[in-house]
C-alpha cells in the first residue's frame, strides 16, 4: 500500500542514515584524539582503570623527580667525602714525616697541614641546592638523610612508599653542634707533650712532643681516615640504590604506559579503514532517503 502520510521506507533509510552518521562521529572522534575510549561513556570500566594508572603515574614521576634532586645531593657528598678522604692521608703524611724532622721542618711542615686543614673545612661544607650533608648539627632531630624512593597502592586503595636513607652520623665530617663529626672529634695525645685536638686542629709545632704523642696522633688520624673511608662507602652504595630505582621507576612508567595504551588508544589502521567505509555507507543512506522520498512524488503521476 502506498500512503502519503506514513512513508516506511523514508523513515527507514533515515533511521539507518541517523546511525551511520553516529558511527561516522565517533570513528572520526577516535581519529582526532587517538583514543577509542576518552570518555567514560566509551567504556566505563577502562575508562576507570586508565584514569588511576595515570594518577599513579603521576605520583611517579614526582618520584622520579625526588629521586634526582637526591642523587645530586648524595653525588656531591659523594665528590666531597673521596676529596676528604685524600686530605686526611696527605695529612697522615705530613705528620709521619714531622716525627723525625727538625723543629724548623715541623714548623714549614705544619704550614703545609695548616692548608689541608683549611682544604677540608671547605670540603666539608660542599653543598647542593643549599644543602650539606658532610656539615651538619648531631643535637638536631633529623638523624638520616631520607629520599622518597617508590609509590605503590594495592587493591583497597592503600598507599605504601618507599625510602631510600642515609644514617647522617656516617658522613658527618663536621659537627655543627656538638664536634662529634669524623673530622673534628678530638683525640688526646699521652706524651710529654700531651694535648688535646683533632684532625683540624692537630699542631706539630707544640712544645715537647716525642713519639708517644705522634703516634696517638698517627693513630687519631687513621681513626678519621677508617670512619672517612666508612662514609664514603655509605655514600656509594645510596648513589648505586638511586641510580637503580631511577632507572626502574622510568621503566616502570613507561610499563604502565603501555598497559593504558593497550585499553584506550585507538588502533589507527582499523579508524582509517572504518572511516572509509562509514563515508560509503553514509552517501548510499543520502540516496538511499533520496529514492524513498520521491516514491511519494511518483503517486501524482496516477491523478494526471
């Protein structure tokens, strides 16, 4: 039956038509953005898991970023602990030396020490960003030197971090509150010329000093130098632990990265070839809906 009120085929053609061009928006959408679920509308539940591996990647890169300010600080210590550690046996020289010299040579030989010592208050103050970590206060409430290392959540939602520390009672070369560091705790010398000092402040040129004396001194520096050696060995292995969890934190984001890629991106072959085929389908639908509209002009032809 033909009708000039209800014209099925128009109205078919055009339902047709109506999702081909839904289709075509959404391909096209996919195109643009590169992600076949950029909404949660798309796909709630990868929409969901996306979304959070994003966030956890954020949190680590601010990880990453921690992780590089610390190993500039601990390299610097690092370079200062290895310099200081040189100083100290150069001063052990002097003084081995000093102990069978003249008292003229002693006195040219502690001007020698005197500029060590200067050298490795300098080294000791070497600092990044500000900080030191070979000059610090033991009367103060931070004990270690502490890097936010790791960020992992598990199914409930808690959130665990990890840290990577050094214990600043190793590497304190100087003691800024109490001298208690490696390099100024003092030591006391038994001799005829018995004194107190330490390995900044040692004098070779004092008044009576016989073999006893440089032999406790030769003795206070080695205990410097062990401890010296000690702090740098610490040092190394938290610059080793950094350099490992900063590489293992930048392949980890790029892991998750690819996770989320393979839930959300579009497959751009597959877009290119869809879109191809939507662009056919949708100038048939227009003709389509053109031959069914004119059926209704063909009745008129039975009135003439």
């Amino acid at each position: 039956m033909s009708s000039l009120l209800t014209n099925a085929s128009a109205m078919t053609a055009l339902q047709t038509l109506t999702n081909i061009n839904k289709d075509l928006a959404t391909t096209q959408n996919r195109i643009s953005t590169g992600l076949r679920v950029n909404e949660a509308s798309d796909n709630a539940a990868y929409w969901s898991i996306a979304t959070t591996m994003r966030s956890d990647n954020k949190a680590n890169s601010v990880v990453q970023d921690a992780l590089g300010l610390a190993a500039g600080k601990i390299d610097t210590a690092y370079t200062a602990m290895d310099s200081a550690k040189d100083v100290v046996d150069q001063i052990k020289e002097k003084v081995l030396l000093a102990k069978t010299s003249s008292t003229e040579d002693r006195t040219k030989i502690q001007s020698e020490i005197t500029a060590l010592q200067a050298q490795l208050t300098e080294t000791a103050a070497a600092s990044y960003a500000g900080s030191s970590l070979l000059t610090t206060d033991s009367t103060a409430a931070a004990t270690e030197f502490s890097v936010i290392s790791s960020y992992s959540r598990d199914s409930t939602g808690a959130v665990t971090t990890g840290e990577i520390s050094v214990t600043l009672s190793d590497i304190r070369l100087v003691d800024s509150g109490a001298d208690t560091g490696i390099l100024d705790t003092e030591f006391t010398t038994t001799g005829a010329g018995a004194a107190t000092a330490s390995v900044l402040t040692l004098d070779i040129t004092a008044a009576g000093l016989d073999d006893t004396d440089f032999n406790d001194m030769l003795t206070g520096i080695e205990t410097a130098l062990s401890s010296v050696s000690t702090g740098a060995a610490s040092l190394g292995a938290a610059k080793s632990r950094i350099d490992l969890q900063t590489s293992f934190t930048s392949a980890l984001m790029d892991a998750i990265d690819r996770g989320v890629g393979q839930l959300v991106d579009a497959d751009m072959n597959e877009e290119s070839t869809r879109l191809a085929a939507l662009q056919t389908q949708q100038q048939l639908g227009i003709q389509a809906l053109s031959i069914a509209n004119s059926n209704a002009q063909s009745i008129l032809s039975l009135f003439r």
